[in-house]
C-alpha cells in the first residue's frame, strides 16, 4: 500500500517535472484546454443554442470527432497484434504507449460525447443502478458498453504492466495476457459498433449501407499507422525511448496496405451513389457538387480526396517515403484526409436533406471550435505525461530502488 | 529548470512520502478513527450541500437539486413519486412564468388504440393546426418549435425532395399543389424507442410514442432515426409567453419542458385520453383530419381504412406508422 | 305559379341569425369557417304568404355556381315555398333535411357524410354527434371551398437557429 502510494507520487512528479520544452508545450496545451472549459461552460449555461446545430444537422462537430476517435483508439490493437501473437520484441517496446494512446483517445471520445449532451447532469442514466440503460436493443447503449470496457482494459494492461517494470517483479500472466487477447476482439468491436450506430438507421439512407463498418475499421488501419507514425517519431526525438526503425517499416507498411483499401471502399461507395442515380443519392451529391445552391462541402471533401491520394503517392514512392519529413508530411496528409472524410464526409452529408426533404447546412461554431479544440489539447497533454511516466518507467529511469 | 531546482522538488517529495509513511506506519485508535469516520462523512455531507450550492449557482435556469438528480424513470416511479414530481414541476413553472398549471397523467384507455387520417384532398396548406398545436402545447417560441411540418408538395409526385415546407401563401391551396402535413406518425416499430439509449421514449398501450423529459439525457439519436423528422430539440431554455401558457398539462406531453431534452407530437394524450379530440384536428378548417381508435369497427378512422385507399409515408422502412394518408 | 315564374330568378337572401351551436363542441379555433344555418322563420320575413315582394332588399348580389350548369334555382328550390327545398322528385324538404338534396348528385360525398368521415367533426372522438350539414361548410350557391391566407412558414435556420428572432409571428 505504502509503495503503490509512493509509485504514485513518484509518478506525479515525473509527469510534472521535465526539460523547458516540456513546460512550454503542456502550458500551451493547458492554456488551450482551459479556454475549452470556459467555452464548454458558456454552452452549458445556455444550451446547445450556442453551437450551429439544428434540428435538421442534430449531430455535428462534436459527433464527427467522436467517431474518428474511435477509429483512432483501434488502432492501438495493430500494435498488440504484432506484439502478442506474432511476437515480435521490437514492437513491445512500443506497445504499451499506443495502449496508452488508445486510452486517451477513448477519454476524448468520452468527453466529446459529454459536451455533446443536451443534459450532461443526467450522465446518470446511462450507469446500470442509478439508470436505464436499454441493452441490447439500442446500439448507443452497445457503444456505453463497449468503450467503457476497452478504456479500462487500456487502463488495466499498461498500468499493470508498468507497476510490474517499475517494481523489477515479473509480472503474473494470467493478469495481462487475457486482457490482451480480449482487447484485440475489441478493438475491432468498438469501431464496428460506432459505425453500427449509423449503418442501422433506415430513415438515413446515406449511412443506411453493410459497407460502413468495413470502411471504418479499413479507415482507422490507415490513419492509426499514420498517427502513431508522427506519434513515435515524436518520441524518438524528445524521449529517451528510441523507436527501432523496424516498427516504423511495419506502420508503413500497413498504411501502404490500408490506405488504398480506404480509397476503394470509398470508390465504391461513391460509384453506388452516383450510378444508381436514385433520390437517395442526393445526400452525396450535395457533398461533391452542392445542391439546391448549398455547397459548403464541397471543397472539404475534394481537399480530402486530394491529400489521401497524395498521401498514398508518397508512401508509395520509396524516395519520398525513406524522407522523413515527407514522410511525416504524408502521415499529416493522411490524417488529415481521413478526418475530414469521416467527419464532415460522413455525419454532416447523412442530415442534408433531411428525411423530409429539407436542406440546412452545417460549419462548427466558434463555441463548437473552442470545445473541440479543449478537447484535443486535453488528449494531447494526458498523452504527453502518460507517454512521458511511461517511457521512464521502460528506460529504467523510474524504478522502485532507483 | 537547473539542478538545484530539481533538488528542491526531489526533497519536498521525499518529504511527502515520509510524512506519507508516518500516516500509514501509525496504529489507529479507536476514537481517532471515530473522529476520522465522522468527519470524512461530515465532510462528505457539506461537500454535496456546497456541490449543490454551486451547482445552482453555476445553472440557475435549471436550478439544480438532489431530488431532480435521483428522480426515476416515469415507469418506476410509484404514485406518490409522481406527485411529488408534478407538485414540483407546478411549482416551478409558477415560479418561472406567473401562471399557475395542472400537471395530470391521464392513463392510456383499455381497448383504444389511436390511429389518424389525413385526407390529402381536403388539406388545403392553411397550417391551422401547426399555430394550434403550438398554443396548446406549450411549444418554444424562441428558438421556434412546430411540431407539425406542411409540405407543398406537386400534383403527381410523392418526392418529398420535391418538396417545400417554407412556402408562404395569400391564398391557399395553389393550383396544381397539394399539401402533406407530417408529424409524429406514433409508430408500430418505432426506430427513436429502439435507439434511445436509456429507454426515455416507448410506446404506450394506446400506441401513442412518449417521452420522459425527465429522463432524456438530450443525446439526440432519436433524432438522428426517425426519417419523419418529427422530433424536436430544445436547444435553449423554451420560450412561451406567459398569456399562452396551456395551464391544462400533462406530464408526458404538454407540460413545459426543460433545456436539452428531445419533444415531438403525442396525439395530445392529455386531452385525447379524455375523450377529446386533439388541438390540429380541432383547428383544421377543412377537415382534412381524423382522429379515433382503430380498434372500435364503428369509429371514423376504421370507416376510413375500410374505404378509403390510405397509404403511409415511407412504407418500404416497415415502421408501421398509425398515421394515414389519402386522396378522396 | 307557373313553369315560367318560377325561372324568374328568385333572390335569397340569407339572414345573419345565431350558428345553431353545438353544445357539445369546444370554442373552435377558426372563428367563421362554419357557415350560419338559415332559419325558416326569417325567410318569411319577407317572403310571407301574404305579402307580396315590393322591398328592395336582399338576393341582388347572389349568384349561383351551381346556376346555370348543374341546375336552375328551382332544381332545389320550391316556387312559392321559400320555407322548404325540393328534391328531383319534386318532393319537399325541409332545410335542416339538405343534405339529402345535395346527396342527390353528391351520393359518394353523402355516403362518406353518412360515415362521418367527410367533413369536420369537433369536441370528441368518442361520440358521433351531431355532423354539420353540408350547407355548414359549403354555400351552396358558390359551393367551392374559399381559398384562405396561409398561416407564416416556419423559421429556417441557417447556420444553426437564430437567437435574436423576436418571437410572436402569431
């Protein structure tokens, strides 16, 4: 009791005390994430009047971020795949930041689902006592379950891993390694059950389709490698944790795989819509070419296609890819893409038109950019001191007898 | 950050962790740990009344209280819970609007289950039953709530993309034109009751689709779900005049809801439940609308499936709505 | 009278008199959008056995959309019995027995009448009540329902809902 306690305090100190360049980027990510809370306050005090959603687009910002969170955080699972089931040491090395990475991504999702709530006070009545949680017949109650479930697994496996490195004791199998197994069946459950949130709902036709969990999961298989690409080289260069170059090979490897799998699932998507020509496929005419004079999206979605096809091209090309800054750059790229696809490409399109016919259009307010924008810093500084505790404690810096 | 610096906070840590270790090495006695108990409860206890305190403070609209906090599902709550909770809905819709109102909960009725006809030849777009059912329920005036869209649409098409909801008319109907009133169509396999994540809409006996304000955590996946549009956000605090205000409520339909929750149609089920006919049927000067219980052979609805060609909106969805339309 | 006096067109007028109210209704939301009943006893007002019509007043402006396509005055109304209508028979009727007359060539409009599925129904879905007749809605010598003025369109948002609307477009 006493040295778990000590192992905290320890690690609160670790996670607060570094190089000045430490300081300067958790005070910037603080000063970011402070104006969300004043942001989010503003909208709690006077409802959600304050974003420019409507009863038309009813899901926004907020939600569009969501979902590519999740697909951020079962990307942690092309991690512990290669580590447990294929074995492969040079990847354990990394294994348990992108656990970790996955844990603040389900915290950001958390969260942006909070300030997404018309009555965040009533979180309540999700919870089984105190609450009502209508399993298993809604999906949302599914997607509770399922992303509760994988933030405490990703908070379980490392963080026993850890304590298990920072005591020098070897750790119990039989305390991890299911936990693992489950966490890779996982992984793919929370992201298909995201996109069963929308795939299920016939009064939306342009989400209404089988191809949408696929193109989840192939999504997130192309943007995780790209993320945690930038993520480890960031590491590599400010930490004492020196990412082998043999990982880095394996993420591009299966961008190089995932990305045009993306591409062709949204090829296909796209030649149903405009082939068959019917009523239904207004919802992505209006995304590419505008419609009934609305086209606010119009250039989004052609920027998107444009950086994952650029993206593609670098990764594909191997001078350009054995540049590491072109490398990042196509990581950003990717990213970039990706987000814009499954967000605004994804969740604005399914509400213009509405079920009735109606059109209204959709960009984040300036309450909405503050929150999003609180978020992500907040996402960005837990993974900071989480990745900086852990990287002590697997260098060896951050021992119980040190 | 130099040495010293660092030596400075490596010595504070260390003196936590040892006053840390004093804590925890020291034996406890009885009475300090009595004194330990009452004071973490005491603690506890003036937390929470602070927490509230300030809760209420930071959302005054909302005035927050324990009591709102703990209250349960409309399902599970006993009689005397809901008196409590009208007691004190009335009590703050006084407070807040000067106008003293009736919160009731009419049952639903044995063997009555409601279905609605819409005669779309005799509909003539006046929209006297959007502005009635808004007096009569309470709707938000600002932000603007109607629960009942009119759609003009053109002779000869069903295509909904067609069609027009923000037409304005000196007079109606206009040549060439019919028009399409949607609301709530109180489904048989509704999709908003399936994908409420904690089950704050169902369906009741009498078919009608209900929500618990005070109990809809305001996620809007309903929304999302339906593809009749028919539900509605209050995404601030509703506005009513108090001269408006329908003191005749009910609390699963037209009492004054709160901030963030979800509303829609309900047939008027504080009035519908009694026997009477709902607010758009009363205000519609064509009678183009009709009400009643289709389980009763006799009534006009049941005339009006019996004989007339009905047909319902997206049909092909399978949500098997109680709401029909037909041309004469 | 004569074949040829009763072409003469004969001008009705109808008095303004009290809505025979249905006591079970509720105060409707459209003042005036039910027409007011004729009461016998003011068409003898003027047209009494006795007197002959020398005032000048009243049925100057009426003018018949069911006159001179679908009928002539006397195809409802009886010469020299201003107090009944007739039927093609030549039979009489009284006025709160109309919707008879108009049944006549409106049989598949009286048949859902009869229903009670055309037209409106007020105060109860429980109870059939009362129906209004047909003259109630429909003049029946300008028999096309009025055109009205449509209530205002509904607030469209733009980029989200507007705050600074001021409300009470109604």
């Amino acid at each position: 009791m006493k040295s778990y306690l000590n192992y905290w305090l320890r690690m609160i100190r670790c996670a607060i005390v570094g190089p000045p360049i430490f300081y300067i980027w958790n005070s910037l990510l603080t000063f970011l994430f402070l104006t969300g809370v004043v942001a989010y306050i503003y909208q709690f005090q006077n409802g959600l009047i304050v974003t420019n959603l409507t009863d038309q687009v009813s899901w926004g910002a907020y939600i569009a971020n969501f979902t590519f969170l999740v697909g951020v955080a079962a990307a942690a699972v092309l991690l512990v795949f290669p580590t447990y089931v294929l074995h492969r040491d040079d990847v354990k090395d990394v294994v348990l930041l992108g656990e970790l990475m996955a844990f603040t991504a389900i915290t950001m999702c958390l969260m942006f689902i909070l300030v997404d709530l018309g009555r965040p006070d009533r979180f309540t009545h999700v919870m089984p006592v105190l609450g009502r949680l209508n399993f298993p017949r809604s999906v949302l109650a599914w997607d509770v379950v399922v992303l509760n479930g994988y933030l405490f697994l990703n908070l379980h496996v490392p963080g026993y891993l850890l304590y298990m490195t920072y005591k020098g004791q070897k750790p119990n199998k039989w305390l991890y390694i299911p936990f693992v197994f489950v966490s890779i069946a996982w992984a793919v459950s929370i992201h298909t059950v995201t996109a069963f949130l929308y795939s299920g709902l016939g009064g939306r036709p342009y989400w209404n389709t089988a191809i949408l969990a696929p193109r989840f999961l192939v999504s997130a298989f192309a943007g995780g490698p790209a993320i945690l690409i930038i993520v480890f080289t960031l590491v590599t260069l400010f930490t004492k944790l020196k990412v082998r170059p043999q990982v880095f090979d394996m993420l591009k490897k299966i961008a190089m795989v995932f990305l045009p799998i993306n591409m062709f699932l949204f090829g296909s998507e796209i030649y149903k819509e405009f082939y068959t020509d019917s009523v239904h496929t207004e919802s992505m005419r209006y995304l590419f070419f505008g419609s009934h004079g609305h086209a606010m999206l119009q250039p989004y979605i052609w920027a998107s296609i444009v950086m994952s096809f650029a993206a593609m091209a670098i990764f594909y090309i191997p001078k350009l890819r054995q540049n590491s800054k072109m490398l990042i750059f196509a990581c950003v790229l990717a990213v970039l893409g990706i987000w814009i696809e499954k967000g605004m490409g994804l969740i604005i399109p399914g509400f213009i038109p509405t079920p009735l016919g109606d059109m209204v259009e959709y960009t984040p307010s300036v309450v909405e950019f503050f929150v999003c924008l609180g978020i992500w810093s907040f996402g960005a500084l837990l993974f900071t001191i989480l990745a900086k505790v852990a990287v002590a404690i697997q260098v060896g810096e951050l021992r119980e007898n040190s | 950050m130099d040495n010293t610096d660092k030596e400075k906070i490596n010595q504070w840590s260390e003196r936590v962790s040892q006053r840390v270790d004093k804590i925890l090495d020291q034996s406890v006695e009885r009475r300090g740990f009595l004194k330990g108990l009452l004071g973490t409860v005491g603690g506890a206890a003036a937390a929470s009344t602070a927490a509230g305190a300030i809760a209420s403070e930071v959302l005054p609209e909302s005035d927050f209280s324990w009591e709102k906090f703990f209250q349960e599902h409309y399902k599970v709550m006993t009689a005397e819970d809901k008196e409590k909770v009208f007691a004190r809905i009335e009590t703050e819709t006084k407070r807040k609007y000067g106008v003293d109102v009736k919160v009731r909960d009419p049952q639903a009725l044995d063997g009555v289950k409601f279905a609605y006809g819409l005669n779309l030849s005799k509909c003539n777009g006046s929209r006297m039953c959007v502005y009635a059912c808004m007096k009569e329920n309470n709707q938000s005036r600002d932000p603007q709530i109607q629960y009942i869209k009119v759609i003009e649409m053109d002779i000869g098409t069903l295509n909904l993309e067609k069609g027009d909801m923000y037409y304005e008319g000196e007079s109606v109907p206009k040549a060439g034109k019919y028009y399409l009133p949607v609301q709530c169509h109180q489904c048989d396999n509704p999709p908003c009751a399936k994908v409420c994540p904690v089950e704050a809409t169902w369906k009741e006996k009498d078919g009608i689709v209900v929500i618990d304000y005070d109990w809809c955590i305001g996620c809007r996946y309903c929304m999302a779900a339906c593809p009749y549009e028919a539900r509605r956000f209050n995404f601030s605090a509703p506005k009513v005049p108090k001269e408006e205000v329908n003191p005749d409520q009910g609390y699963l339909s037209n009492r004054m809801r709160p901030k963030g929750v979800v509303e829609k149609c309900h047939f008027c089920l504080h009035r519908t439940r009694e026997g009477k006919n709902p607010a758009c049927m009363e205000a519609c000067p064509t009678g183009a609308r009709k009400f009643g219980n289709i389980l009763d052979p006799k009534s006009e609805v049941s005339m009006i499936l019996k004989t007339k060609r009905v047909f319902v909106l997206k049909e092909e969805l399978n949500t098997i709505p109680s709401f029909f339309y037909y041309f004469d | 009278m004569t074949l040829a006096t009763m072409e003469k067109p004969i001008m009705l007028v109808l008095l303004l008199g009290v809505m025979t109210s249905l006591s079970w209704a509720e105060p409707m939301a459209v003042k005036g959008a039910i027409r007011p009943l004729v009461k016998e006893a003011e068409c003898l007002g003027c047209h009494s056995k006795t007197s002959s019509i020398t005032k000048k007043k009243g049925h100057r402006d009426l003018s018949s959309k069911h006159f001179p396509k679908s009928g002539t005055c006397s195809s409802c109304h009886l010469p020299g019995q201003v107090t009944k209508l007739r039927l093609l028979t030549g039979e009489p009727i009284s006025y709160p027995q109309s919707p008879i007359l108009c049944g006549q060539c409106h049989g598949l409009v009286k048949r859902d009448w009869d229903h009670g599925i055309h037209g409106k129904k007020m105060g109860s879905w429980t109870k059939s009540g009362e129906p209004l007749l047909c003259v109630q809605c429909h003049d029946p010598h300008t028999p096309k329902f009025p055109l009205m003025k449509a209530l205002p369109a509904p607030r469209q948002p733009q980029l989200g809902i507007k705050k600074e609307e001021s409300y009470g477009q109604h």
